[in-house]
C-alpha cells in the first residue's frame, strides 16, 4: 500500500501489541466423570496480567469473580488498545490522506454524511475546523466499513486490530476463560479460527486475540522461548535475581480457594510441594520466595501471585519484539500476515523467490535516431486536441541516448520502428521533462500504471518461464490430472534381518556393521530441485518423446504406462517403484492375501470395506511421472510400454534460494546452541512451506479475521 500510494520514510510495520497471561486456582472437586475418569481439581481465573509495548506498563487484576476479573482486563486492554490506534493512525496518517485525496472514501460509512456526494480531505478538514471532530483520528475512529472494502477500508482494519497476545493461550488461557469471554466481549463482529481444542485467533473490530505458541515450533516451553529471543538470566546470584528473567516460583496447588491469598505470612516450604509433579522446590528456590517477599514489600499472598503474574508477561513483550525481527528480513508482519507459522512460512518462501528475479541483458542495439515522422503524428494530434505540444526530436533523440537505446519499461532493444515517447505523468502533455522513450507495446499496455508498477510487472514477465504458477480454472484438465496422481508417502515396513557377526551377506561372507542412514530434510532439498515453471501446457505424446526426455529436451509429466521387468522385481523386491492409489477390495483373498483375508473374515461386523488405499506396485496404468524422476525409473531399467500426453514446463530451480535461507540458518543453530530454537523455527519454516505448496485451495473457503 505504501509503495501503491508513493509513500516513502515509513516502514510497513505495525509496532505495538498487547501480551496477556491468566493464573488461576486449583479448586478441589473429585468428581467421577465416567467410568474411568475423576476430575480432582477445577481451574478457576484468579488473576490476569497485562502489559504493551507502546507505554511498556503492565497491570495486573485480581479477583474471586472470574466474570468481573475478565470486565477489569478488556476495559484495560480497550484504554490501551485506543492509545495503539491513536499511534498507528499518525504513523500512517499521510497514507491515508493520499487514499481519500485519490478515491475519496469509497465504500466507508460517514455518520450524518450524504451519501451521493464523494469526500475529500478538503471537507475532512473542515469538519475537523469546524469541531464536528477533535482530529483526524477521531474522524477515523467514526468511520465503518462495507463488505466491499476500499484501500481505506483494508488498512484501517489493520490499523483498528490491536494484536493481543498470549503463550499457549489458544489451548489454555482461552479455555479457561470461554464461559464468560463472549459475554463480556460481545458476539457482535466477532470471527475466530478454532482448531480443536485450540482458538487460533479470536477478533473483534479493535482487537485480535493470537497465541504466540502458534509461531513456534510444537512443544516449546516459555522458559525456552524468552531463553531464545532474550538470552538466560545473568545475574550471579540466582536468589536475588531482579533483571524479569529469573525464575518465578508460586505454590500452585496450595491456593485451594481465593480466601488463601489473603494469608500476611510466607508460605511455608512444604507448600510448594505438586502432587501432580509429585516433585518440591529446592532449598535455593524457597531462598528466592524469601527474597522477593522481603524485597519488594510484599503483605500477603496476593502480592506473591501478582509478582510472578507480571513475571510472566514483562519479558514476553521484549521477547516477541526480538522474534518479529526475523520475519523482518523477509518483509513481514507476523501478526497482520498469518495467525500462525505455516502460513508466514508460505510468504516466506514465495518472497524469497521474488527477491532474486533475473534481469534483462541491457545490451544495447545499433543507434538510431528518433523518426520524425512519428513526433509528427503526435504534433498533428495535440494541434488537432488544440493542447500545448513542447516536444523536440533533439531531445527525444539525447533521451535515446540516455537510455542506450533500450525501452524504459521492459529494458528491450528499440529500434526505429518501434520507438515511441511515452509520458512519465499522463496528466501533462508531450512536453521536454515528462517523457521517456518506450517500445510502443509497453506505451499501450502502460495507461495510467505507474513507471515502478509496470516496470515490475515487466519483469515478472521476463522471468515467467522461472516462477512456479498456480493451477488455476484455465488449465482444470492440468489440475485434475494432478490431483488424480497424488500418491502421497508409502509407509514401508523392511523385512530382511540382520544381525552383526552372525548374518551372512555377499555370499557368505559375515556382516560386520548394521549401519542406519537418516535423510536429512528431505522436503527442503525436493525444494531445491527443479520446478515445473511457467504456464503449463498439454501436448500429445510423440514417437520419441522418451529419447528427447533422456537428452533433457523437453522438462515436465509424461503421461505413460510403465512396468518393471520381470528380472527385475527382486531388485525392486523391498522397496517396489511405483506408488498409487488404488481401489482394495478386502473381500477378495486373491489381493490381499490368505493372512489379511482371514483377519478380515474374523472381524465380523467390523470388516474393512473395499477402499483406496496407497500401495506400492511393479506396474503403472496411465499415470503421470515427473521427468526427473522418470529418467530415474528408466536407468534403472524400467520400461514404457505406452505413452499418452505430456504436460509441458520449463525447468528453474524456482525455491533454490529459499532452501539455502533456511538450511543457513539450521547451520548456525549447529554451531551455535543459543540458537537452537531459532534453527528449529526455520526447519519448521521449510516443512511448513512444504506442506502449504501442495495444499488444495479449491476445498478452502474465504476466511476473515
């Protein structure tokens, strides 16, 4: 939107947030839920902390009513929610000026404003003078929205969405507060992206509630998080540690009820002790209670409780600051570009493409200077508009020369008959200053684009042959013959044993070493190989189709019967070659085998019916076969008995560089422990990414949040 607008000295990122964390108390119930299950205790909210990055000031509410405990903290969250509008609205105010300067405000609802009549900041700046509003923000604040959104309308979406945070909070924290959330937020304008038993995102129109757990990788602990975006406590004396990332220590299971925490004294040692755990804190730990409680005053347990709740979200700002840095550097939002890591990794990879897009030769052609004949065709038309013409063919002529010849747009060699002066702002005429010499095609298709815009869509277009597309509606013969020949991973169970010193291999001869090979990212180097770039196309096969795949003349899917030959199936004997996915019937015994046939047969009422299943097999029947991995099939001596199309693509290791990013950076989490999680993320990053590219949008609906 920035670079749309022409907008420059402002970065594209939204600074502030809120973090949040709940405690709650561990209710004794003993209840018998079913026959197997007993529920010991309930989790009832007992405090909230919250704390932003914008005034770096946390709170922290307490109480028995968890209804009002939630009041207290969304009242809080919407005061400091208003002051992060406030500041995102003047980082961007003169973005938004340009918007309704270009388009007035298309498809925004102006409260007491006509609606035949368009808007600019000419009047909003009246009504401003006039007092109908305190500022441009409260203007701003006053504005709503249509479904058909406007650039306005999209960015004052962002700009309104304060993201609020927490650490495992989908799973946790929202569940514990669910009964009561919505009815102190409201169910009006409220989507959410639920993935059981996780809320991934819950948002409102001023607030999007995310789980920073989503961002990293499975199972990371908070500890390890802020250890790996912070760096572990410094200071030499653990028990009076006071930098915010020393430990904090709370006796969970000893706060029965919230009468507990009126208690003035320390809480004895044994208090500490979790049956749950069955474990106690050490000596030192009971040390640093002590500590703390002297330290900062403390009068009861209440104190204790709102001591170690801020613990948990003071260091949680700075740490998700550090993190949003290494989305940084491939231009990316965390929050307002994905509600998790695979779709930021997605970005990632895509973006990584685009940052390394060839560029023409620029070599230039033989010189030439400009036709008169076409300066006088444009004189002839403003004479005939009865407009100003100031152009001259000594400067179209130096101009060419500037330009070495070449079309100011797509940066191709011009030539007489195909040079043409083209105006850098249509809004002015054909005059010295505000032309550069274009090809004619790019004058035409050009219009009223900026020069940045279409020069960049000129180069997407020179490196079309080098970007993977997506199939779309135009190719839906291409696309379902694709998804027809997905097969998926077999899973393969090995059936020869081995044993050191007592197995027998190569002809006698007794086996030393069982040795176990792990590939290492296997998704990430498929990456790394070719692509089938550029627009896909259909051809029928031709009679030596096969030799010109061999000699790397032609690059795609052949669509072919194939068969292994019979002296080799016990080559392919543990590992067949080709996979698919057929239909097993697993009434007949032919296919399956006496063994399974019987199992089934057993199981009565709960026999298999028949079913697709992914097998491994020595033959294909019409199936398609990438060319690399067909040329594999054909060293090893398979053969093609029949051939039917052929998809055709031009060949680019598209992902190549995305795959060195990220292999990088597991590097350095090799050599470098503290960066361990960091190189975990990335590993995460590139499975994600993955996994994203051969997801089917087809089945996918529009989702807002």
């Amino acid at each position: 939107m920035l670079t749309k607008y022409s907008i420059k000295g402002i970065d594209q990122y939204l600074d502030h947030y809120l973090v949040y964390d709940f405690e709650a108390i561990l209710k004794l119930v003993m209840a018998l839920h079913g026959e197997n299950t007993v529920f010991t205790n309930e989790h009832i909210p007992v405090s909230v902390s919250v704390a932003d990055s914008l005034t770096e000031e946390v709170r922290c509410f307490v109480s028995d009513e968890p209804k009002m405990l939630l009041t207290d903290m969304f009242k809080y969250i919407h005061e400091v929610s208003i002051k992060i509008q406030q500041y995102n609205v003047h980082k961007y105010e003169i973005l938004l000026r340009k918007i309704i300067d270009a388009h007035g405000l298309t498809g925004m609802e102006i409260p007491g404003a006509k609606l035949d009549k368009t808007y600019k900041m000419i009047d909003v700046d009246g009504w401003i003078q006039e007092g109908k509003y305190a500022s441009f923000f409260d203007f701003h604040s006053t504005l709503g929205f249509g479904k058909q959104r406007s650039d306005y309308g999209r960015i004052k979406q962002q700009l309104d969405q304060v993201p609020v945070l927490g650490f495992n909070s989908g799973r946790y924290d929202i569940n514990l507060i669910k009964n009561d959330l919505f009815a102190v937020i409201g169910t009006d304008n409220i989507k959410s992206v639920i993935k059981n038993p996780s809320y991934m995102c819950i948002a409102t129109s001023d607030m999007k509630m995310l789980d920073i757990s989503n961002y990293v990788p499975a199972g990371t602990s908070y500890t390890k998080y802020l250890s790996t975006y912070l760096g572990d406590c410094k200071c030499d004396n653990k028990i009076r540690c006071v930098c915010g990332l020393g430990k904090g220590i709370f006796p969970y299971e000893f706060i029965t009820s919230f009468n507990v925490l009126s208690q003035t004294t320390i809480p004895p040692k044994s208090a500490f002790y979790s049956d749950l755990r069955g474990t106690s804190i050490s000596d030192d730990d009971y040390k640093r209670v002590q500590f703390v409680w002297e330290h900062y005053g403390m009068k009861s347990i209440k104190d204790l409780l709102i001591w170690y709740n801020n613990l948990d979200v003071v260091p949680f700002i700075k740490a998700i600051k550090a993190q949003r840095e290494l989305f940084k550097r491939f231009d990316l939002d965390m929050f307002p570009d994905g509600v998790s890591l695979p779709g930021l990794s997605e970005k990632v990879m895509y973006q990584t493409c685009f940052d390394n897009l060839q560029y023409p030769s620029k070599k230039s052609p033989q010189a030439f200077r400009f036709p008169s004949k076409r300066m006088s065709g444009y004189k002839s038309q403003y004479v005939e508009a009865k407009r100003e013409f100031g152009l001259t063919l000594g400067h179209l002529d130096r101009l060419l020369n500037q330009q070495k010849y070449l079309c100011g747009l797509c940066y191709g060699p011009l030539s007489a008959e195909t040079a043409s002066a083209d105006r850098i702002n249509n809004k002015l005429g054909h005059i010295d200053g505000n032309i550069l010499i274009s090809c004619i095609s790019c004058n035409t298709a050009r219009k009223d684009m900026s020069l940045k815009g279409f020069r960049y869509k000129k180069l997407l277009e020179f490196n079309s042959d080098r970007r993977v597309y997506s199939i779309d509606k135009e190719e839906k013969d291409i696309y379902g013959k694709m998804k027809a020949n997905i097969a998926d991973g077999p899973s393969i169970i090995f059936n020869r044993y081995a044993k050191r010193n007592e197995t027998k291999i190569r002809g006698g001869k007794l086996c030393k070493k069982v040795i176990r090979y792990d590939a290492n990212a296997p998704y990430l180097w498929a990456l790394g190989n070719d692509m089938p770039c550029g627009r896909l196309t259909t051809i029928e096969a031709y009679p030596n189709i096969v030799e010109d795949i061999k000699n790397d003349k032609i690059f795609g899917f052949l669509e072919c019967d194939i068969q292994t030959p019979e002296h080799l199936k016990d080559y392919f004997g543990e590992m067949t070659p080709i996979f698919k996915n057929s239909l097993i019937d697993c009434m007949d015994e032919s296919i399956i085998g006496k063994h399974m046939y019987d199992y089934n047969q057993a199981r009565e009422k709960s026999r298999a019916k028949p079913a697709r299943k992914l097998i491994g097999s020595y033959f294909g029947g019409k199936i398609l076969i990438y060319t690399p991995l067909l040329k594999w099939y054909l060293s090893h001596g398979m053969e093609i008995t029949q051939t039917y199309s052929f998809i055709k693509a031009s060949s680019h290791k598209a992902f190549a560089p995305f795959m060195e990013a990220v292999s990088s950076a597991r590097r350095e989490g090799d050599a470098d422990k503290s960066k361990a999680m960091i190189a975990e993320m990335m590993k995460l990053v590139g499975n994600s990414a993955f996994g994203r590219s051969g997801m089917d949008m087809s089945k996918h609906k529009e989702i807002k949040y």
